[in-house]
C-alpha cells in the first residue's frame, strides 16, 4: 500500500497533533487502511495508540464526524514563515561581574580581613 492510496492526503507529513482530529472523518475500513500503513511503514507507538483508539470507538458505536480531509493543516495557517519579532525588541545582554568584584558588599577581596 502507498500513501497516495490512503484516505487521508499527505498522511506522512501529517503531524501527529491534527492527525487525532482528521482521522474522526474516517469510517472503519478507511482507519484499517491507515492502520495498516502505518503499521507496515512508521509503527510510532503514539499513532498506532491514537489510532486503534478511534478504531475502538467506531466500533463500540460511534459515527464518523461530518468533514473534508482535503484542507491544509491548521498548524499551516496563517503562518509567514517569517518572524514578526526584531532584534530591538530583545532584552538587553546580562553582563555579571567577574568574580570577587567590589560591586557586591561583604566580598571586598582581602581588604578589611585581619
């Protein structure tokens, strides 16, 4: 079986946390061919759990949810790929003091010691 075969586009650049929600869509037979795939392919122990526990639940009764799987993902959105932070706005650089510096009171080095 091929990717191109699965019910769900770009299964394999899917991340894992939009894959929980697109795979609501599917029936039984469409999650046992992703079932498969995966099993056959990537075997992540997080999917296969994600996925034999959808399985599991269509078959204790539930209905697959009304929906397309031909969006892009939501992690895609709306995204520029560019920052919108500048370098301006960082914080300033931490500079401490060398160590035993006068600048700390009780460590004036040897001065003041009998």
């Amino acid at each position: 079986m091929n990717a191109e075969d699965l019910p769900l586009p770009d299964y394999d650049h899917l991340p894992v946390g939009s894959l929980q929600h697109r795979i609501r869509s599917l029936n039984a037979g469409e999650l046992q061919q992703v079932i498969d795939y995966e099993s056959e392919h990537n075997d992540r122990t997080h999917v296969m759990e994600i996925l034999r526990h959808r399985m599991d639940e269509l078959n204790n009764g539930a209905t697959p949810s009304p929906g397309r799987q031909d969006d892009e993902p939501v992690e895609t959105r709306g995204t520029s790929g560019d920052s919108s932070v500048s370098p301006g706005g960082s914080a300033d650089p931490i500079h401490p003091p060398r160590h035993g510096a006068v600048a700390y009171p009780g460590q004036h080095g040897k001065r003041g010691r009998p």
